[in-house]
C-alpha cells in the first residue's frame, strides 16, 4: 500500500512538472516548472510638473504633422507631434525633470476638444529613465483636465492612474502655453 501511494505521488509530481514545462505556442510562451515569489507591493505616487507648449521661435516644442488645407491650426483634424519640456516648477528655465512626447489632435467639431497620446519621459531623480502613458480626452477650455495613466515603463511597470491637469499661463503674443499635471499613479 506505501509502495502504491509512492508511485501516485511520483506519477502526480511529474504530471505537474510536465504540465509546467509545457509549451501552448512554441518557446515563446514556455511555462516555467518554478514559481519564485516577487510579490511586490503596489505603491502610490503623486507627481507634479509643469508641461511648456512652446510652437513658435527657434525651437518649437510641437508641429502640425496633418490637418485639413487652409484652415487654422485649432481645427477640427489638426494633428500635432509633440517634444515638450517638464519642468519642476513654471518658470521656463526651471529646473527639467523631463519631457512630454507624443500626439495631441483637435479630435471635436463641436469645441476644442484634444486628443492626447502622451509619454511623459522623466529625465531626473529617482524615476530618470521611467515614463508614464497617457491617452484621453483634453477639453482645452475646461479649468480642470482629467485624463487617464494607461500605463508606464522602468519604476511605472504596470502603471495606472489620473491625471489632472490645468492651464497656469497662455499668452497670445508668443502662443506659449504652460499646463500643470498634477499625476497620481499606482504601480508596482
């Protein structure tokens, strides 16, 4: 009888070692027969920073890439690509703890309604080389902008989040915009 339930025991472990070491879709998917523990707790953090749309002088911050001919550059279908700098605090010579890169678009007919596809890439401290992904809706006129972290890279692996944001200056002069992110993510 101990030597029958030895061999269930046996023939039950290597049932699951094979299970484990099975491949569904080739190499790519392989299964490892170890299972370490990297329970990593979840952690909030809150970041603040100044987002500088600069379209004009010897070093535009965005372009238009596409939109409709002969229209003007909020129009319906005005697509941009974006290079901004972060900044720690409003000033533009403050101090840069990254840059805003992506696309933003005039996604409305019916008001100035943006489109934003933004990684927001952080240059400085602790979070150097991790971005955060954004992707929503930006009603431009609104005092208060939410849109959501969809995801992230380096310290925001599995990013999640709200972003608030809200216009800090605009001068019709030079067309030079500053917006303050106020960012809450959950991640790993």
């Amino acid at each position: 009888m101990a030597c029958f339930l030895v061999q269930i025991l046996v023939l039950l472990y290597f049932t699951v070692f094979l299970t484990f070491c099975s491949t569904t879709n080739g190499k790519f998917s392989e299964k490892s027969p170890m299972i370490i523990s990297t329970k990593r707790m979840e952690k909030m953090t809150r970041l603040r920073f100044y987002f500088h749309d600069i379209p004009s002088g010897k070093n535009p911050t965005n372009m238009r890439i596409a939109g409709p001919e002969n229209t003007t550059a909020d129009s319906f279908g005005s697509t941009f690509m974006v290079d901004s700098p972060l900044t720690e605090e409003p000033e533009p010579n403050s101090k840069l703890v990254g840059r805003a890169q992506g696309v933003y678009a005039f996604a409305s007919q019916h008001d100035a309604g943006l489109l934003m596809v933004l990684n927001f890439a952080f240059l400085e401290g602790t979070y150097n080389g991790s971005a955060l992904s954004i992707l929503g809706r930006s009603p431009v006129f609104d005092n208060i902008r939410e849109m959501p972290i969809v995801g992230g890279s380096g310290l925001f692996r599995f990013a999640r989040g709200y972003s608030l944001s809200k216009t800090i200056s605009s001068s019709q002069k030079s067309t030079t915009v500053v917006v303050e992110y106020n960012v809450t993510v959950v991640h790993f």
